[in-house]
C-alpha cells in the first residue's frame, strides 16, 4: 500500500494524539516520522511507529510527558523527560540547546529519562536551520551498546556550536601572508 507523505504526516499525527499526545508534540512525531522515512533507508522511519505506539501501551513511553529542568549554568542544562519519546525529547532539547548557543556561543543540553529517539538527522538538521553545528552522543555503556533494550534512564547529550569566523596565516613564497576563511 502507498501512501503520500501528507496522508503519512497526518496519519501519525492522528495516532499520537489519540495516544494522549499534546498538539505540538504529535506535530514533532508527524514530522519526524514523516521526514526520515523521506530519506528511503528503509530503517530509523515509519516502519518503527508502531514500536512507539506499543510502548506508549506498555507505559514505557509517556506520551504527555512534564519536562522539568534539574539544573543549569550559563550555557549548560540538564533535564528530566519523564520517560517521554526520544523523538520529542530530543527535538525539546536542541531547541534549549540553539537557544543558549545564541546566548552563550556555545552549549550542552542533557536530558535523563528518556527513550528511543530514532535517528540523529532530524536534529542535526534541526541544529544547521538556525546556524548551528549540532552533535549528539549516547554514553558508550548504555544498555543498547551492549545488545540489550534501551532503558528509559539513558542520557542523551547534545551540545551545539556556532559557526564562527576562523581565520588562519598561510604561508605564502611572497610577502605579506595570505588569511583564510575556512568556514565561509
């Protein structure tokens, strides 16, 4: 059966909300689910929804989570996720994250209590919209790493960058030297 992306966008939409979902965080699911199922890799896309549905079932996954700041300094934060989907999570704290680089240049966002956040591209790509340099690391020694499920006490760490101006001498055979903007 072939669907549009529109009817896909929609159809997941519908469903999180039913689950119990807020607006915003069914229109994070629809666009993620929707967007890397555009890229055709035929895995971390649409074929992993109804995993999340299940466990929204089984009360593994939260679909109403209350997000709640456990602390922060400067550009640094950390978060409770109250065992919420990864995808939404996820897209919460790069948005935390792109804020504080805009204020700080920099920044590193947690957040504990998490889950399953399907793949990295979504906000990466969420990061490089606003004019940042997105990363995200999974401790190495969560349980995933070691071939068992992923609990909902993982920690997810993202810290942005902004692009800055790096400008360096090169050597030259004649005078003066010459300056480079690398990330121009």
């Amino acid at each position: 059966m072939k669907i549009s992306f529109d009817e896909m966008y929609a159809y997941v939409y519908r469903v999180w909300k039913a689950a119990g979902a807020t607006d915003e965080d069914s229109a994070v699911m629809a666009k993620i689910f929707t967007e890397t199922t555009k890229r055709g890799a035929g895995h971390h896309d649409i074929r992993n929804f109804v995993q999340r549905i299940e466990k929204v079932k089984s009360g593994a996954v939260n679909p109403r989570p209350r997000l709640k700041r456990l602390a922060g300094f400067g550009a640094m934060e950390g978060w409770d996720g109250d065992h919420g989907s990864g995808e939404v999570l996820c897209s919460f704290i790069m948005k935390r994250a792109t804020d504080l680089a805009k204020e700080h240049g920099i920044s590193l966002v947690t957040v504990r209590s998490s889950n399953h956040y399907l793949c990295s591209a979504p906000y990466v790509e969420q990061a490089a919209e606003e004019g940042f340099i997105g990363f995200i690391q999974i401790p190495q020694k969560t349980p995933a790493s070691t071939g068992g499920e992923m609990n909902a006490d993982f920690l997810i760490s993202i810290a942005f960058f902004a692009l800055m101006l790096i400008l360096s001498p090169l050597p030259t055979s004649n005078s003066p030297q010459v300056s480079s903007n690398s990330l121009k």
